[in-house]
C-alpha cells in the first residue's frame, strides 16, 4: 500500500511538472506573439528590419525580451537569426519559433550541432576546392591543345 502510495505520488509530481512546463512554453509564445504585435505597430503581418530596430531599443520590448531570456545587445544579428529564409522580413512563424530556439543560454546540443555543421562545410569546401582545380587543370590542358592546334595551322 506505501509503495502504490509512493508511486502514485511520484507519477502526480511529474504530471505536475509537466503541466507546469508546458505552462510555461505557452505564457513564452503569447509573450512572443504579443512582442511581434507591438514591433508590428503597422499590422502589415511581417517586421522589417528597420521596424524592429525602432522598436527593439524601446524599455517596453526591451522588458518584454528579457522577461522571455532574451538578451538583445546586436540587433542586426539578431534579426538575421530570425530571418530565416533572408527575405528582408519576419512572419510570425519566423519570429516565434526564433525566438523560442534563442532564448537562454547555449545548450550542448545546439554546441554539437553547430560543430557537426561545421565539420560538414568544410568537409563539403574542400570537395568543392577539388573539384575546381580538377577542372582548371582540364581546361588549361584543352586550351593549351587548342592553342598548339592554332598555332600549328
């Protein structure tokens, strides 16, 4: 009876930790989508850059950033993460999903991530550095044949 007790108890907590965390996320997302609405002042439905720069340096949004674990000290670069597709221009989809992917500190696995990606642009230039001195050594070799046939006429 103390154990089914205990395990009752235990499985309660978790369902209250859970509860509690995705409380949370969405008290984020309606911060987040009231944040883009106040840098969408024009209700165009996307933030330009330059909407977002007016706006970003206000206490107001200020607050609202760090109230979500924002830290917004370059907001260029910020931006440029948000845009995902470099449009020029943020959706909401765009924004919150950046900004839920950006708050806190880097984790271990966006650290693993960025360096499997990196390893995999380097690995990937240097097939393409091959690739492009295989074909200049192909064509100067063409030329010089073409060059020989030319001057041999």
């Amino acid at each position: 009876v103390f154990c089914q007790s205990a395990i009752d108890s235990a499985q309660s907590d978790h369902d209250a930790v859970l509860q509690s965390i995705l409380a949370n996320k969405q008290a984020h997302i309606e911060k987040i989508r009231y944040l883009f609405n106040e840098i969408d002042a024009e209700d165009v439905g996307v933030i330009t850059y330059q909407m977002f720069q007016d706006k970003v340096t206000t206490k107001e949004v200020q607050t609202y950033f760090e109230s979500i674990d924002l830290d917004i000290w370059d907001a260029w670069s910020f931006f440029k993460l948000l845009d995902l597709d470099s449009g020029g221009a943020i959706e909401i989809e765009e924004f919150l999903m950046g900004c839920l992917r950006l708050r806190g500190s880097a984790r271990a696995m966006d650290m693993a991530k960025l360096c499997h990606d990196q390893a995999w642009l380097i690995r990937n230039q240097s097939r393409f550095w091959s690739f492009v001195e295989e074909e200049l050594t192909r064509t100067r070799s063409r030329l010089d044949q073409l060059t020989a046939q030319v001057h041999g006429v």
